[in-house]
C-alpha cells in the first residue's frame, strides 16, 4: 500500500523542486570525487558497473575486491582485480564462492596469519531481505576461490535475519570481530570461543555508524565507517556519509572519540552520465560506501563505492581526520 503524503509535505516538496529547477541546482554536495583527492577507477577495466570495493597489499601484490551485478540483474556476485600503482586495472577475474545464497555481497579482504582472507555477506535477495556474515582463505590456485569457508555463530547470524558490515581484524595471534557499534560496541574474539569484549556505543548526528574498516595509528586504531539519514527529498530519501573515529588498540577496543563532521559526503552526481544511470537498473544516487584502505605516508586510500554502480579511492591525510 502507498502512503500517501500530508498534503502540506506535498506542497512543500513541490516548491523545493520548483526551486531546484528554476535555479539549476543539481545537488547539495559536489561529487565524492570533487570533494577530496580521488582517483576514479576505470569501470570499464571491471567487470559491469562493479562498485564496493576492498583493497589490499599482498604478496608484493595489489589487489581490489568488488561487487557486480551479472549482466545487469538483481543477483550479485564478487570480483577480483590486479592494480597496478598508479590504480590502474592490469587483470579482473570471477571469484568463485560456494554459497546456497542468491547474491554474494560487499567483500573485505584482510590478513590473518599471513594469509589472505576474505569476509563476504550471503544474501536471499532477491528473494527476500536475509542475510549472514561468513568469510575464508581466499586462494589463487589457478582461479581465485574462496576455500575453508567459515559461518560465525554470533549475533543473529543464522541467515534469517539481516547481518552485515561486520570488520575482521587480528589481534596477537587472534581473529576479532567488530560486530556491532550501537548502543553496546561489541567484538568477538574467533580464536576464543567468540570472547566478547564490550564497551559504551557511540551516537553520532548522521546516523547509526556501521562497517567498515580499521588501520592502525599512533599506537591506536582508526576506523573507517558509513552511516546513512532518510531525511533527503523524496523519491531518494537516504543520504549516505563515510566518518571515522579512533579506538584503543587493546581490549576492549573502546571507542575513544568521534569525527566532528563526515569526512565524505553521498551526493547525486558522479561519473555516470545521466543515459549510463538509466541503464544502470541497481543505481542508487546519494550512497558512499566505504570497504576497504590502504595505508600510505601522509595518510590512507579508502576505497569507495559510490551510487551502487562505480568505484573509487580517496585520499584521507591525517589532517583530514576531524577527530
């Protein structure tokens, strides 16, 4: 059933629209690329309008995890691309994941003892709204697989409820991870029987912070993360936004403050034209979607997805922090 508006929001939202298009205003917030040092990643090199993507230096090697949809269906699957240092694709292949869900989502690659790995979400979508957490040894033997699967049993990880944008990391000789921010922050230690380590949840003024990934600094951890607001004009009333705050190093792992203001903004535009969106059926304006960071001397390259159908990196300094 369709809700139908107050008739005073009607009214309002026409004069909004009015106004936006008797003054040419396109977007509040410049492009993700224009708002920071960026590097737009060829979505031509990938495979069709991948976007999410998680970075990681392996083995002397780059490589980009990515999302995509196959041939532009609701169903998504994962990919894996060779960069080169200038974020220049040089190969893109499949990664094959043996799943009984209908969608692979959203990979973050991390190390654990060494070793590749790689944490996924196995959806029912299109089907329905349900989704797990699971990761495993991500393999290259000759064709990029996923091998030694692993499903936690945390949370309300049992697929019929909705889990996702967890954060693996290790700790010493132990894999941790970051379940959940709000209102308790809990970690699970893997190693050890899912330990929990729990301490207070931050509030932050643009949304329930989720995801997405943590680097070490100062002796600390920074986190990377994205929250979400409907609060936007209809017919897209989300905006997302990409903050970071710092945490102990130690167990707990508490939270010790908060960026002041978002260090990216979703925005309508990106490098799509306006026909190239049309085509796109999983395009969704307004979403910046950080999986993934690359540390480097000034700073870190988090990788982006933006509007569920591109890719990129952007430079964060360490002034850029606002913490």
């Amino acid at each position: 059933m369709t809700e139908i508006l107050p008739p005073r929001i009607m009214h309002n939202e026409k004069l909004a629209n009015d106004f936006f298009k008797a003054n040419g205003i396109v977007s509040s917030y410049p492009s993700v690329h224009e708002q920071l040092e960026s590097v737009i990643i060829n979505r031509h090199a990938l495979k069709q309008n991948g976007y999410n993507p998680s970075i990681i230096r392996h083995a002397g090697r780059l490589l980009m995890t990515y999302r995509w949809h196959f041939n532009n269906t609701a169903q998504t699957e994962l990919a894996i691309a060779e960069l080169n240092e200038k974020f220049e694709i040089k190969n893109t292949n499949a990664i094959r994941i043996e799943s009984d869900g209908q969608s692979i989502e959203d990979g973050r690659l991390f190390i654990y003892k060494n070793q590749l790995h790689i944490s996924f979400v196995e959806s029912s979508w299109p089907k329905m709204l349900k989704c797990a957490v699971k990761w495993g040894l991500l393999t290259e033997s000759p064709n990029w697989r996923v091998v030694n699967i692993q499903h936690p049993t945390i949370g309300q990880n049992d697929g019929q409820h909705s889990e996702k944008n967890w954060i693996f990391f290790q700790y010493e000789d132990d894999l941790m991870c970051l379940h959940q921010s709000w209102p308790e922050q809990i970690i699970y230690n893997l190693t050890k029987d899912n330990a929990e380590h729990r301490s207070p949840g931050v509030r932050w003024p643009y949304g329930d912070i989720h995801g997405d990934c943590l680097m070490p600094y100062q002796g600390k951890l920074v986190r990377f993360f994205h929250s979400r607001i409907n609060n936007e004009i209809p017919p897209i009333s989300w905006r997302y936004y990409v903050g970071c705050c710092l945490m102990n190093s130690r167990p707990p792992f508490n939270t010790l403050s908060v960026s002041v203001s978002p260090l990216i903004y979703g925005s309508e535009i990106c490098d799509l034209s306006e026909t190239n969106r049309n085509n796109v059926s999983h395009y969704k304006s307004n979403v910046v979607f950080p999986c993934g960071c690359l540390e480097v001397a000034d700073g870190w390259w988090l990788t982006v997805g933006t509007n569920d159908s591109g890719c990129c990196l952007v430079k964060i300094r360490h002034e850029d922090l606002k913490l």
